[in-house]
C-alpha cells in the first residue's frame, strides 16, 4: 500500500492549500454516490474529513492528496469494503470531470479520448503524468504518479478508464495489459481480474492500460467534433488558470486564441505574455519543446477536428488555423495525414 500522509486541509471546506497537488472536487462526488450505494450516510463521511457539502464540480474546486486519503480510509473503514476503490470507478460519471469528461465523451475514437486524456488530465488530477504511447498492435496509457496516493485512488482511476471506455465503445472491450503501481490486496486480485477481464500486475513502477488498435480506432457512437472542440477550448482555458505557471500550457492557450488572426508569431504570443521572445524560448527549451513545434501540434490538432465538422468548409478551417491559403493548408494536412484535407473528410464520413 502506498498511502500518502499528504497535507491537512480546512475543515472548512476541504480546498487544498497553495500550491499541494490536487484533484478536482467533482471526484468526492461520486466517492459520495459510491458511499451511498453501500448504505452509508455520505453527507456524514464527507463532513467528518474536512469536505464542504457545498462541493461542484467546478473545476477550480479542488481537493488535497491529504483530504482523500482521509476520505478514503473513512470509506473503507465504514464499508468494510477493501475494494472500495474499484467501486467508487463504477459511480464517477463524464460530468464529474467537467470539460475533460465531455470532451472524452465525444470523442471520435479511443485513440483520440486516450489523447485528450494525456493532454487534460491536470484538470481531473495533478497527481500524475499520462502518456499514450503508440505501436502498431497497442496503445497504452502510462500513468506516472508523481506523489504519492492511496491505492483507492490508483484503482478508481483505472476502473473508471475501462468502465468508460466499454460505454463509449463497446461493452466487449477488454484491455490487453493492466498493471498498477500500489501492491495486490491481502485478499487477492480476483475483483481487478473480474472488473478488468484481463490479468493484473502488481508494484510496478507506473499504472499500465494497453488495448488493441483495432479498439482504439473503432469510431464511437457518440463521436462529435464539434462537442468536444468546445470542450477542448474550455479545458484549455481551465488548465492556463489552475497551473498558472506552467508555460506550454499558457503557450498552448494564446497560440488556439490567437490563430484566426493570421499573425500568431512567436513574438506577438511573448509580448502578450509579457517576455521577451528569447525569454519565451528558453521556458519552453527547459520543458523540452518550442515554440513551432507547439504551433504545428495545435495546428494539427485542431485541423483534424476542424475537418470533421461539415458545417465548416475548408476555406474557413484554412483562416481558423491562421493559414494564409488553402494551398499552404493543404500541404500541411498532407504533411499530417498523407492524404488532403477534402480525402481525409470523405473517409471520415464513410467510417461514420
């Protein structure tokens, strides 16, 4: 078990102190459904450990590593319930993840939603790192915990991954590895086993989740470009005002707003951040990137979904993304894709 001590919070209304990583609130919520579910009083439970019943799932409602792992061993200890971890996965909803949960939600694949993943998931927890990492058979989340956390939240974290996944995919859909960082249970793996339908390793030194490619590509059903580009710009926004001194995620922001003018320069995107472009260089240099090659990231993110909503033509997905001409659009998206922009739609619209 690797239960984090964490800091104390206010009893007040259990918001985290400055600076102490954190998960957001909308998280006790559905630890609070699970409670329920179990025949425990949860207003009580969350109340004992510091928790305002006043709780949203306003992103910037926040909760310390501290609080939930008081949260969490009270849970048990009421539910006599060792999994109660994997139990709480089955009760977080979309919503309780605010922007990032209806961005995954439309997304048009779980190679996408495995992305947004990677790319928001400071919004739901700055406990970890996710990465996806890509094969030709697999792909596979990486989480890297980046302090420590109690086992409950490592296992509600995971089950609500796959639990997720089949209702956006298919029920079927088994992932091909698990493995998670905190040790197997005294009474064994059987309830990982029986939730995941696959084997599951033990301490090791990330959580691990891979699925075919075959189910990472399958188009979603309730796959909509437009939907999750709207939650994509607000998550975006979110994450520039909770991790303030982070510059990619600054960077990133400025470059999404200010490329439908046509002049989003490395320049023009440091003065509005008031540094010098050298200065700006050398922040994104010790976060090993720069500043085109976040350009050409969001470019193409941002193109790939452009291009899925029919309502937009291509003329104005070129001046979108700050393009001066569909000629010099559609080099890039061959660049991207290998095929055009006009090919890329049509194959798009077959799938679906």
């Amino acid at each position: 078990m690797h239960k984090s001590s964490g800091s104390t919070t206010s009893p007040d209304n259990g918001i985290a102190p400055v600076n102490e990583p954190t998960t957001i609130g909308g998280y006790a919520l559905a630890i609070a459904k699970a409670l329920d579910h179990s025949g425990i009083d949860s207003a009580r439970i969350l109340q004992a450990v510091g928790i305002s019943p006043s709780l949203t799932n306003d992103p910037l409602s926040r909760l310390s590593v501290g609080t939930l792992t008081r949260l969490y061993r009270a849970c048990v200890e009421v539910t006599h319930n060792p999994y109660f971890g994997l139990t709480v996965g089955k009760f977080i909803h979309i919503s309780n993840l605010h922007a990032l949960g209806y961005a995954l939600a439309a997304s048009n694949n779980l190679l996408e939603y495995c992305r947004r993943l990677e790319r928001y998931f400071k919004l739901a927890s700055q406990t970890a790192d996710v990465t996806v990492v890509e094969t030709s058979d697999e792909i596979t989340l990486h989480i890297k915990h980046l302090v420590d956390v109690c086992d409950e939240t490592e296992d509600a974290l995971m089950a609500f991954v796959v639990l997720s996944m089949r209702q956006l995919c298919r029920p079927t859909l088994s992932p091909t590895r698990v493995a998670l960082h905190h040790a197997v249970p005294r009474d064994g793996a059987g309830p990982y086993e029986a939730l995941f339908r696959a084997p599951v390793e033990f301490s090791q030194p990330l959580s691990i989740l891979a699925i075919t490619r075959a189910d990472a590509e399958y188009p979603l059903q309730g796959a909509c470009a437009e939907l999750a580009q709207l939650n994509d710009n607000l998550a975006n926004r979110y994450m520039a005002r909770l991790e303030k001194d982070d510059v990619v995620n600054t960077v990133r922001l400025k470059i999404i707003e200010m490329l439908p003018s046509g002049d989003c320069s490395r320049e023009k995107v440091a003065s509005v951040m008031c540094m010098s472009p050298s200065t700006l260089q050398l922040k994104l240099a010790q976060r090993e990137t720069n500043f085109q090659d976040l350009l050409d990231a969001i470019r193409k993110e941002l193109a790939l979904s452009y291009v899925r909503q029919s309502s937009l033509s291509i003329t104005e997905i070129t001046f979108l993304l700050g393009f001066s001409d569909t000629s010099n659009f559609t080099r890039a998206f061959k660049r991207w894709e290998g095929k055009s922009p006009t090919s890329f739609r049509s194959g798009a619209a077959i799938s679906q």
